[in-house]
C-alpha cells in the first residue's frame, strides 16, 4: 500500500484545531491500516518524525429509508502526535 492508500483525508474539527498547537494531527485512515503502516505513510508523506499514533474504529451508524434500515461504513481515525525536534505539517499550519 502506498502513503496515498492509507491516508485518506485530515479530520478538521474543532477538536483537530486545538490539537494543531501541540503538533497532534487526526486523519481518516484504511480500516486495514495498522499503527506501524501509518506512522511511516504520515513520515513519508509530510516530512515529519512522529512520536506516537492512536487509532479508534468507530462503527457504522444505523441509517433508515422508510422501512428499510441499513449501516453506515465504518472508520478508522488516526491522531497522530509528532516529536518536539520535528517541523509541524505546512498543510495545517495554512488553516490556524
């Protein structure tokens, strides 16, 4: 898989915001992704030495048309904290 397939977008949030300042990022990833996988895809593609990467699966919601009911897709987000020594990702730096 290349960094493209893993990382799929960054979460921007309220909450992402206030994690920008202390060079902690959140992104959509594969759901088949593990922690190693994405840890080097975000160094790869950003230039950047990261400390730490925690993941959440988060279930599919349940979703009604008349009488039919269905699931949403499943996630999976990634926070991503970087080293102190690191440069912070430019593409986030634009939106503070």
């Amino acid at each position: 898989m290349t960094p493209q397939d893993i990382i799929l977008k960054p979460v921007l949030t309220e909450k992402g915001y206030d994690g920008i300042a202390d060079k902690t990022y959140t992104f959509v990833v594969a759901k088949s992704a593990n922690k190693t996988q994405i840890k080097i895809a975000v160094e790869e593609m950003f230039g950047v030495d990261v400390l730490s990467v925690n993941t959440v699966t988060r279930p599919g919601k349940i979703k009604r048309m008349g009488r039919n009911q269905g699931y949403t897709p499943k996630t999976k987000k990634a926070v991503v904290r970087l080293k102190e020594a690191s440069k912070p990702i430019e593409y986030f730096n634009s939106l503070t």
